[in-house]
C-alpha cells in the first residue's frame, strides 16, 4: 500500500514541524518510507481539506487517513506489529504519553519563548501574518518582544531541560538502552529549532542532551541530520 | 527471607518520605509487605551505617542490603520476575527514569515552594536544625521566607502540572491502563504534602492529577489513603 505524509512547508521548502518530524522518525523506526511527502503551507487549509481537520502532519496509509502525530504512531504501532515497538508495550506507551505531554506542553514553549522570531524568519511569506497571528495569540507578546526578551528565559530554559538532562545523564536514551518513540517526541521538538535557528539551546561540550541529540541525528542512516536548515542555505538567524 | 524497610520517621511517628512511600507503594505491587519497617530520624546516622551510605529509605531483604528509592524498584523488578511487573518492560523502565527525574528535579521543588514550612511543622524536634539548615542551603532561603511568598508560586506550579495533567486526562494513570512504578513515583511524591500539610495544592472539583490521587490512594488495599498525617492528628498546618 502507497504510503504518504502531508508535511508542514516552510521558507525555501524548509521543513520544521516538530511534529512531521516525529511522524518521520516513527516510519523510520518501523522501517517505512513514505511513497510522496506532500508539502503543505500552513494556510493551504484546502489541500488537507479531505483529513477532516485542518493541521499537519496527516498520515495516508492505503485507505486510512490519520492526523496527528501521536494517532499516528498510535496508527503504526498497531499497524505493524511485526516491525520493531515504537512503544515497547502497553506501560511504555502510556508514558510515552507523558513524553509526549511533557514535550508539547513544557519544552516547545520554552524552545519558542527564545527562537520564534527566527521560526518566523523561515516561515513561507505567504503564512507569515497567519504565523505571527496566531503566535502572537498564543503568547501573548509580539514576537519581536519575544526575540528581545530571550536571554531573559535562560533560567527558566535550565529549569525544563532538568529531567532530560538526570535521565540521559543515567542511560544513553529516554527509553533506556535504545531509542523508541518517546526519544522520537524529543528529537521531533528539537529538529525544530535545528532547522531554523543558529540560537544556542545546549551547551556546547559535555551535556547528556547535546550528546543524545548526537546520537539521534545519526539514526536511521542520518535522517535528521539530513536536514535542510537555515545552516546550510540562509544563514538568517545568526543576526537575530 | 525476612525484608526490612528503613523508613523516614517525622515528629510523633508520622511517615512522610515521598522517597520510602515510593518503596512501599512497589512492594505492595510486588505482593510483598514488609516483614519489619525501622523508623530512622533525619539525623540517626548510626542507625543506618550498615548501608554505607546515610539516607532511607533502605530495603534490606535477606543478605541483600538496597538503598536509595529508585535502586530498590530496580532490585525488586530482578529479584521478584514472576510478580506484577513495576516497569512493564525495558522501555517502561527507561521512560519511569524520565518521570522519576521530572518528579526529583521538578515536582518535589514545585511542591516544597510551597509546603515547606508544614513539612517543617512535623519534623521531629530533634531534627528541625538539621532540616532547617539542609533545605535553607538547597532553596537559599529562609523556611519562612518560602511559606510566605507561597501564593507567587501559583503561576509556576501550575506550569508543572501541566504534562501530568494533560497525560491524566487523556488516560486513568501515567502509564497507560494501570499503574505502574511511574505512578507510585508521582504518587509518592503527592504522599509528601498529604501527610504534612492542608495546602491545596489541587484544585477542588474536576482536576484529573486531583482524580487520578484518588484512585491511588486507594490502590493496595487503600495503603496510601491509610496513611497517618497531620490531618487526622495535629491540625498543624492549616493555620500555616
């Protein structure tokens, strides 16, 4: 069955969704690769009108439709369970959950209370008023205020990488010995401000994070750090 | 083999380590009681030189000497295979390492900023300079000074709440379907407050973190909801 992936589309064809980037991992985890990557600009709301909803990533496997990156690890999961756990059973899919939540609702907002503004300087023309309205809704400041205000949101960004930093510190991976979805969550968050932001989130030298993120990028034959990212071809964020 | 727990004892025999609650809360999942719980003081170093080290909670079971809470989930789910699972697997365990760095690094931080005073309250007397002078190190600041700028901290705990609510209201517990050692390390930290102060510090009425602390309360034959705290006891803490 022909398998494909709606993909959010930034500047230049840059592609930063945190959450496609889970999606992605996820398929490489069960050893698929999608068929087509349809690109889809945030207000391209009528390409994706056939999903029922209106975001990206959106799954198409044969003739199931499934929006969402966790439904869609969900999906593979029970899909293809002769291929290799995304969960590594039912308890590690639970806190999976946890990852998940923890990602969505602590790390993402700490990444973008420092990198919105060079999110946005990625973000296709076309969706940029839709970008910093709804952004700018969100968190209730422009995302001028935001960049000014980044080095302000150091301790605070110390504070949400806490736990990730004491767990890799005792184990090379979230999941343990090896990487399963959970490790995807993570990694999918931090492709986000790989591929559009030269801002420095990790120390440089000996972080357990940074070291992870290492080890992630060369995963299933360098996937992320395949990337294309402002690093290779803009060069915009530096100024930020 | 006889098992021994050595447990955190506080003023007038209350029990409120979220650490040994953690402990007992995975040996009632293993089926196992203790055959023996030992009281030790903050400060009753010498009743604990054996471990070689200088905290509980310490299991001793049989000639195998185990301290440190994470240590003897870690023995048990080795030593007892054939019992109820506490990790559900190799990835379960990676993944409650996270929790159990979110809870250390994150929840029992949140939770002090704001109950320290009452936890203080029911230290035994002998051990309030000790633990006077351990936390005002770890905080840099006074027992006082926390208990009274406690309603600041609102905006922060809320913000830690948030992936464990967003988990709790997508499923009855962190790991999925059923509890496992992840719950028991969340719940264990909760278990600190419960026994020690009249804070609330979740809210009345629909809170699924408030919902899900009830069905773990009653969890092992209500182990947990049986504890003796300052609410049955002392009324010390609601005039904090």
């Amino acid at each position: 069955m022909a398998i494909t992936l709606y993909e959010l589309q930034g500047a230049k064809d840059i592609r930063f969704s945190p959450y496609a980037w889970r999606a992605k991992l996820a398929l490489a985890h069960k050893g698929l690769a999608p068929d087509e990557i349809v690109p889809v600009k945030f207000t391209e709301k009528d390409k994706i009108a056939f999903s029922g909803q209106g975001r990206t990533p959106i799954l198409v496997d044969g003739d199931k439709t499934v929006p969402d990156s966790w439904a869609i690890a969900c999906y593979l999961e029970d899909a293809y369970p002769d291929r290799p756990s995304l969960f590594g059973g039912e308890t590690g899919q639970g806190l999976a959950k946890f990852v998940n939540a923890y990602a969505d609702g602590v790390l993402l907002g700490g990444i973008a209370r420092q990198i919105l503004w060079d999110v946005f300087q990625n973000v296709d023309p076309v969706d940029r008023d839709y970008f910093r309205e709804t952004r700018q809704g969100r968190f209730g400041k422009t995302i001028e205020e935001i960049r000014d205000n980044r080095a302000g949101e150091r301790p605070a960004w110390e504070a949400i990488l806490t736990p990730l930093r004491a767990t890799l510190k005792a184990q090379p991976f979230l999941s343990g010995e090896a990487p399963t979805y959970a490790d995807y969550i993570v990694m999918g968050t931090f492709m986000w401000p790989r591929c559009t932001s030269a801002y420095p989130l990790l120390p440089q030298g000996d972080d357990p994070v940074r070291a992870w993120r290492e080890r992630m990028l060369d995963l299933h034959a360098g996937l992320c750090r395949a990337a294309v990212g402002y690093e290779e071809d803009f060069g915009l964020a530096e100024s930020a």
